[in-house]
C-alpha cells in the first residue's frame, strides 16, 4: 500500500467515509467489493486473487460496544500495515508480515472472543489489561473453552499480533500491554500438545467410494451428452424470452393466445413452472414467452384472467423440453423426457460428477480443481512424437513464464499452473494469486470432464465459474469459482439424488452408503486418492485404469514440484499400509503362525525390525520416510493373489527388465516363481476355503463341464499351494533355534 510517513504515524482512525484499504492496490475487478472504515461489515473478497476463496466478512456486530471502534481500528491497522522485521524474528515462522484474507477474518475473529472475555472480566479497555488478565485468558483457553494446543496458540499469536500494532498505530488507550509468553515462551501458557499425527482426515471408505465414482463417472461420460442438450436447449429458450423483454404493446399477446385456443380447442393441458400437486400452480411464463414471442408480463397478464385461471386447474403438465433422452442403462432410457424448470438441477450434479472425477483421479488439492479455466487441457493433437497422455494446465497468468521445444514451430507452448496452499511472495507472505506449478497428467475420464466443464460454460474463464454455475447475486462472483462450501453441499445433493434414483429405478443394491466417518467433504478425495493407491494397487480407478498406474502417472504430475505434495501423501499412506501389514505378522508369530516360500525369512526379519523400530504405528511423515528407507521392509500383500511381496527390486519378475528404479511392485503382475513371494498361514487358510467353494461351484448341474473342469483345477492348484506351505512353514522358535 502506498502511504506517507504521516500516515504511518498517526494513531488516529480514518473518518467513516473514507475507505477501509486502498482500492488502488487491489485487482480491478473487485474494487467494488472494498467497504468504507465505517461500514456495519467489511468484506474482504477484494483482498484475494484466488477464484475459489470464500467471501471472508468482519461483521462488527461480534464486538461488544465498549470494544468495537478500537478493534475496528486494529484491524484497519491489520490489513493496511506489515508488521515489523523486528517483531517478524521473535516467532519465527509463524509469525508473517501481512496476512491473507482467510487468516485476517480468522484473527479478528479471535480478537472479538478476547473482547467478550474481556467485558465479562470487567475490564473497561485494552490499556486496563494486565500480564495476569492475559495469563488467565490463556488458561481460559485451554481448561475452560477446551481448545486444542494448535488453536490456542493461534489465539496467543493474534493477542502477540495486536500488541505489536499498538504502539505504532493505535491510541494510548488502545494499545495493549506485552502478553508474557513473547518473553517467557508459549509452552507454560497453552494446553498439553495432543498425540494426533498427521492426515487427520480420513478416507472416503472403500463401500462409499466405489459407487460414488460409479456414478459419478455415468453422468460425465453416460449421461452427459443428454443434459448437455437439455441444457443448450434450457438456454435458448432463456435467450429466445430476454429478447422479448421490451414494452408492452398491443397485439404482442397474438401468438400467446392462438397457442392457447388451439390448447383449449383439443382439451391439452397447459405447462406450468413446476408440478408438485403440494403447491399452488404458476403457468410457466417464461417457457410460454420463449414459444408463443409474447412477453414474459403479458403472459402473466393473460393468465391471470379467470377463464385460464380456471382452466388450468384441470388442464396442466410439466414444461416439457424437446431434447430426447438417448442415453440408456440396463437398458432403459436412464431419465423421462426433460423439464424446463428441473433440468438445471441435472446439471448442477453434472458439475459435481465433474468435481468428483477431477479431484479423485488427478490428486489436484481442491482449490486448484476450483482454479482450473477453459483451455487447461489442449487436445494432443495427431503429431506421432507428441506422448500419448494429456496434461493440464492451470490458469495463465501475464508473469508466468513459458517454455517452448526450441522454435515456436516445434512444440506447444508449456503454461504453467498455480497452486496456492504454502504460496509467497518475495517478502515471505501469503501471496493470494497462488504459485507457479508444473501440469498436472491426466487420465482420459478426468479429460472427458474437462470437456464437459467447458461445454457448459461460456467459452473462457473458470470452469467451476460461479457466475455460470450458481449465478445468485452476480456482482458478487465474477472472476470466482464455487466455493468450499458449495461443492460440499452439492456433494451430499448429488448422494442424495443417486440414492433416490436407485430406489425408485430398482438399483438399491448401486445405493452410495454413507460414510462412516462423516459427510464426503470437497477435501478428502485427495487423502482417498492416496489411500486406494497405496492399499488397492490391484483395484481399478476409472473402471479401467489400475492403482498401480495412477500411482504413476500422480507421481511424474507431481514430480517438478518443489514441495513434496501428494507424493509425501502417497508414501505415508505406503508407509501406514506396509507397518500394519508387518505388525499383524508379527503378532501372528508370536502366537505361533508360520510363514513360507522363497522370501520366508527375510519376511519374518521385517516383521521384527518393523515390530521394534515403529510398532506398527506411523504417525509422522519423517517415520513414513524412515520405514521407506528402508529396502528390509518393503513388504506389500496382494489379496487377489492370497501372498505377501517382500519387495526386491532385483529379483521381482512382475518388472522383467529389473533395471529400473521402481519402489514398489507390480501386484497386478505377480509370478508364482518369483522370489519375493511369502506366504502366512492366514493365506492357507483362505486358499483351503476359496478351493472348497470353487469345488462347491463345480458340483452344481448348472454349470457346464468345460468350466467345472476348470473351476476343480483351480481349487486342485490352490490346496497344492496349501500343502506346500504347511510342509515347508517356518514358525519363529524354530527360526530362533537355528
């Protein structure tokens, strides 16, 4: 901001009319949303470039009266003034020049809790606080609010933050005393550090997932083409009526009413806005406008006349678009013709399939789906030597730079993204327009909603454009996307919907069940992602790509990227996955289990050394790392396959060339005589089971003898392996022994 010295040291606020930060430093398009010092609420929309941020507002109102003007001038002070170097170097990392818009509402939020606090302690302005009210508040924190040892000392750095300001910027009897923990240390004032780890969100379940991205992935590459139509058409019957929104004149009821004489003439009913036998019926007056070129009043001015009012009572239907449904499955039309006035809702799950698809199968965080704009994804076109995968582009910014193959002819030009989590400026803040990234690699489903996005939107701009897609109070969301909230809200419609839809359509069993630990937030698809990676490897993404291969092509997305990103996700999922598979080894030895096959002993090795290294418990990602490192604990079980893979590069047949570099298996690949193979006495005892059902499925008279010959030497082959293990089994006293 561009201020004088003058400014800088006067301690008086602004008047009321003047604005509450300068509208000069902000993006022009949202200068509008700057609010005046004096205003009931400030919004601080205009302090953000990042699309999908939410509209943070300071309502003033949270501040008893004796407190509200000073702390409407501290955070004046908050938002116009960086804060000094000096008071920068005693936090450290925590402590920034400026913050964002997020973090300012989140501090004077804080601030409005000290100062109820404050009135209720009877004490009448900030001067008035002592070093012992701060102490007591820290302790009210913690043993009173039951805040977390994070969230307090959230709460103690903002207290830090307004005393700093306090002599540069405010008056006398607004400055607050220095709280005793910038001397002493925050570790005496804030509750016990609690033993969670990282990634504390979970996964989506496996049960919830599947049918989510089922469905999902219907309506993107299913379904898609019919409301797409439906929607065009929606739209130019939309266009067709704006058109007509002209003066009343006489005679422009003639089309109307001939359309509606010649209903009357055959006993048709008339289209009305919405059928629902519960509400009162409205004669669809803008579908009406659209198809006789009447004017939207003049077509309520005609049925409001006690001839079609009471006509309509007996005569009526749904407005009903032309756009047949092509689509179909289990092979029936998957929809009734389309409604005027219900198709938007088709569409508003369209986008969320959309969502679903993007963020599950590319890992992208959620602010960058909501970032991504049309264009992010240009066709490969037919060039040989241009690889067969496509990539994604974030939005393309005047200072990004570009990189070519050499002339301009010889490549396409390479824009890089943004990501905005952990993105600053040169001074080390928040820098809101987000952070250069490399593109993100793509799967053709999430290109196939790519492409969908686009086609619904209005040919540039934000995919996720919340003018487009949720166009409520317009001047309020141009240049952003749908927010947080929105997309979480539009999931659990979406859940909704499909749910419905397969109990009346006889599909319960395609049901999306609900997820035990929660509603399905727009974050989680990312921590999903890396779980199904690392424990599903042989299970299918997109119906038709492998775990496996995400893992790959998530990785070589991510690879450029200077902070580790989902590729610290996946490994502390693989990490997660590998030290509970050797714990329960573990502790099936201990109670005399055996283990066999070629990779036995080094097996029961990594059991041990994991049981006494980490327990069978990896909370950080320094311990992820650590068990990675570690090529004696490589160990990954393959369900299909009923063995374990003590993984070693060198002698893994699932990777023929065995030169590379890969550090994990190929499960999908696995070789009986490869040897890495072990098995526990849990396999044999699932073989034995799936071998008697095989045998069971052979016996019956319905299946045909070819198969069942079929199905008896797979259950002969699986009790071989069964024996095989009880004869060559080492249990761990008769290792010790050796």
């Amino acid at each position: 901001m561009n201020f004088t010295a003058a400014t800088f040291a006067s301690s008086r606020p602004p008047v009321s009319d003047a604005w509450a930060f300068d509208p000069e430093d902000v993006p022009e398009h949202r200068r509008h949303f700057v609010p005046y010092y004096g205003d009931a609420s400030w919004s601080l929309l205009a302090l953000t470039e990042n699309p999908s941020q939410a509209d943070d507002i300071i309502h003033w109102k949270w501040f008893p009266n004796t407190y509200r003007e000073t702390f409407r001038h501290a955070a004046w002070a908050l938002i116009n003034h960086p804060l000094p170097d000096i008071h920068i170097a005693k936090h450290g990392a925590p402590m920034r020049a400026k913050l964002s818009g997020g973090r300012i509402l989140k501090a004077v939020n804080q601030w409005s809790v000290f100062a109820e606090w404050l009135v209720k302690q009877g004490v009448p302005s900030l001067a008035a606080v002592t070093a012992e009210d701060l102490t007591e508040f820290a302790h009210h924190l913690g043993k009173i609010k039951g805040l977390s040892r994070n969230t307090a000392g959230s709460y103690l750095l903002a207290l830090s933050r307004l005393h700093y300001y306090g002599d540069p910027y405010l008056l006398p009897a607004d400055r607050l005393v220095e709280p005793p923990w910038i001397r002493e240390g925050q570790d005496d004032y804030l509750p016990a550090a609690s033993s969670k780890g990282e990634n504390v969100a979970e996964p989506i379940t496996p049960a919830t997932m599947g049918p989510l991205l089922v469905w999902a992935l219907r309506f993107v590459e299913l379904f898609a083409p019919d409301i797409l139509a439906a929607h065009a058409e929606r739209r130019r019957l939309h266009a067709a009526a704006d058109v007509l929104n002209v003066p009343i004149i006489p005679g422009c009821d003639a089309g109307l009413q001939s359309f509606l004489a010649d209903l009357e003439a055959k006993e048709a009913p008339i289209p009305v806005a919405d059928w629902n036998p519960r509400i009162p019926l409205s004669p669809a007056a803008l579908f009406l406008s659209a198809k006789t070129g009447c004017p939207v009043r003049k077509v309520h001015q005609v049925m409001r006349k006690p001839h079609w009012r009471a006509y309509i009572k007996d005569h009526h239907e749904p407005a009903m678009l032309t756009t047949p449904v092509t689509a179909t499955l289990g092979g029936q039309p998957w929809h009734e013709p389309f409604e005027f006035y219900r198709s938007s809702t088709l569409v508003k799950h369209l986008t969320t399939a959309c969502f679903i698809v993007i963020s599950y199968l590319t890992g992208m965080r959620t602010g960058e789906v909501l970032a991504l704009q049309t264009g992010c994804c240009p066709d490969l076109g037919s060039d040989e030597t241009v690889a067969k995968r496509h990539l994604i582009y974030g939005p393309a910014l005047d200072d990004d730079p570009v990189s070519t193959d050499g002339e301009d002819d010889q490549g396409p030009v390479m824009v890089h993204g943004r990501q905005f989590k952990g993105a600053r400026d040169a001074g080390g803040n928040h820098d809101s327009a987000g952070a250069v990234r490399p593109p993100w690699v793509a799967v053709p489903q999430v290109i196939n909603a790519v492409r969908v996005l686009e086609a619904l939107g209005p040919g540039d701009g934000l995919l996720f454009a919340a003018e487009v897609h949720d166009p409520r109070l317009p001047e309020r969301r141009s240049s952003r996307s749908l927010a947080y909230a929105t997309m979480a809200n539009r999931l659990s419609s979406f859940i909704e919907w499909v749910n419905d839809y397969a109990a009346v359509h006889g599909r319960s069993s395609e049901a999306i069940p609900p997820d035990p630990y929660g509603a399905i937030g727009a974050r989680r698809f990312r921590r999903t992602l890396a779980w199904h990676i690392a424990r599903r490897p042989g299970g299918l993404v997109a119906l038709a790509v492998q775990y496996g291969h995400m893992r790959t092509l998530i990785s070589e997305g991510y690879a450029a990227r200077s902070r580790g990103g989902i590729r610290d996700l996946l490994d502390f999922e693989t990490a997660r996955t590998v030290a509970e598979t050797l714990s329960d080894i573990n502790e099936a030895l201990q109670n005399g289990e055996g283990v066999s096959g070629p990779a036995a002993r080094r097996l029961i090795h990594a059991a041990v050394t994991e049981h006494q290294r980490f327990g069978g418990m990896i909370t950080t990602t320094r311990q992820a790392r650590n068990l990675l490192a570690d090529p004696t604990l490589n160990v990954f079980e393959n369900d299909e396959a009923l063995l374990l893979c003590n993984y070693d590069r060198a002698k893994a047949l699932c990777h023929p060339s065995r030169g590379g570099s890969d550090d994990t298996p190929s499960l999908d690949r696995c070789r009986s005589a490869c040897a890495n193979i072990a098995r526990t006495d849990h396999h044999t005892e699932r073989m034995t089971a799936a071998a008697q059902n095989l045998r069971v499925q052979a016996s019956s008279p319905l299946v045909p003898e070819p198969l069942a010959e079929r199905l008896r030497s797979k259950a002969e082959h699986l009790e071989e392996l069964a024996d095989q293990h009880r004869a060559g089994r080492i249990i761990l006293e008769q290792r010790e022994a050796e």
